[in-house]
C-alpha cells in the first residue's frame, strides 16, 4: 500500500509540475500586463458514484448497500496563464456516508480525492468563461462495518467482547473530464480581489483496477468501483 501510495503522489507532482512548466514556457509575453492569476475556490456538488459490484457483495452478506447520491466538498487552488488561456488545478475533494441497518450494524465510507486539471479558457474578454479540463485524480475509500454499541457504554466494556469491526481501504486512480462556466467581479473598488462564482460538472472514470486492502495486504477478489462518476455543482472563490 504504501508504494502505491508512493507511486501515485509522485505521479500527481510530475503532472503538476509539467502543467506548470507548460503553462510558464507559454505566457511568455513582452506585454507588462499579462501576469499570472490565482485562484482559491471552494466547490458543493453532487457526485453519482458507481459502486455495483460492492453492493452486490455487501448484499450478499446481509449488509446494506450505499446509495449512488454523494454530496461532495472540495478546495481548489488554480493558477491562470493569460497569454496562452491555460490553467492548472489542484484540488482536494471528499463525500462520506453511513447507513444504519436494523441489526444494529452500520456500513460507512468515506473517500478522498487529490487531484490536478489543465484547463483551457474560452471567451477569457468576456464576463462568463468557459474552462473544458482534463487531467487525473488519486482515490482512497475507506469502507467501515461495525456493530452498534448502546449508550453511555465504557472504553474498558468495548474491547471486552469480540471484535466487531471490517475495515478496508480501496485506492483508484481516476481520470477527470469536466467544464467549468464562471464569472468574476470586484468585491471591493478599492481592492483587486475578485469573487468568482461558476457552476462545474463533468465525469470521472478509474483507469485502473480498484486496490483493495486490509493492514496493507491487498485483497484479490475486490470489486472494481468507480468512487467518481458524473458530478456537478457551484464554485465559489477568491481570484488575486
């Protein structure tokens, strides 16, 4: 696990490096005016997940089954070339859920998601852009089973039953294609910050099969799932 964890950060960085070395070679410009932009935005979505072969294990088992809605949170850090209309994106996004059963066991999840996009700008002299992007995100899913506890239970009466607990990390690499509409406007005169809104949506898909793992030992029979799918939401941000 921990090489792959190893291998996919050092991928993550060679592509954002390269983005930026893409978008630094090409805005060079002998125009004083055309500097770089940055942009911190958050962004509230929808995400249609696919987890078909999971759940069909999990139901097999007599456990319950995730629903496909996620509602997901993510930042996003974004430098803008003006020259060449390029931008790269880096982001951190995640969605979590719980289901309670009748049996007193619960199902829960919880993914995280890093990520890089270039983007290209259409219609950059006008109020609202358009951003097409692609690039790749790194998943981790981390599936928890466990059996309820009553109230006002002890530290020292918990760990003297057995042990009542599955836990499992899938990993994903995901490829991300998306479109971003938005539009910026001062938020104050006498400061060149600007508010950036915008709506985002696009789809994700795993390029390779799902890992999954138990204390670091993979798990050969794990069902493929696609922790992405289709999204969409509102961006909201700060341009400098």
């Amino acid at each position: 696990m921990k090489t792959i964890f190893v291998k996919t950060h050092f991928l993550i960085l060679t592509v954002v490096f390269l983005f930026i070395k893409i978008g630094n070679t090409y805005s060079q410009s002998d125009y004083t005016d055309d500097y770089q932009r940055f942009t911190i935005s958050a962004n509230f979505a929808v995400q249609l997940a696919e987890y078909g072969e999971l759940n069909n294990k999990l139901a097999e088992k007599g456990f319950s089954k995730f629903n496909q809605i996620n509602f997901l949170t993510s930042g996003d850090f974004c430098i803008y070339y003006p020259k060449p209309k390029l931008s790269v994106h880096a982001n951190v996004s995640g969605y979590s859920q719980v289901i309670n059963q009748k049996n007193n066991i619960s199902t829960s999840l919880k993914n995280t998601g890093i990520g890089v996009l270039l983007g290209y700008t259409f219609f950059s002299d006008k109020k609202i852009q358009l951003v097409p992007q692609i690039g790749t995100q790194f998943s981790w899913l981390n599936l928890d089973i466990t059996s309820d506890i009553a109230d006002n239970s002890t530290f020292t009466n918990y760990f003297s039953g057995d042990a009542n607990q599955y836990g499992m990390t899938a990993s994903s690499l995901l490829a991300n294609v998306g479109i971003l509409a938005k539009t910026s406007f001062l938020i104050n005169e006498n400061f060149s910050n600007k508010l950036v809104v915008g709506i985002k949506t696009g789809y994700s898909m795993p390029v390779l099969k799902t890992i999954w793992t138990v204390n670091e030992k993979t798990l050969n029979d794990g069902p493929t799932i696609n922790p992405g799918g289709f999204y969409a939401g509102v961006v909201v941000g700060v341009e400098f």
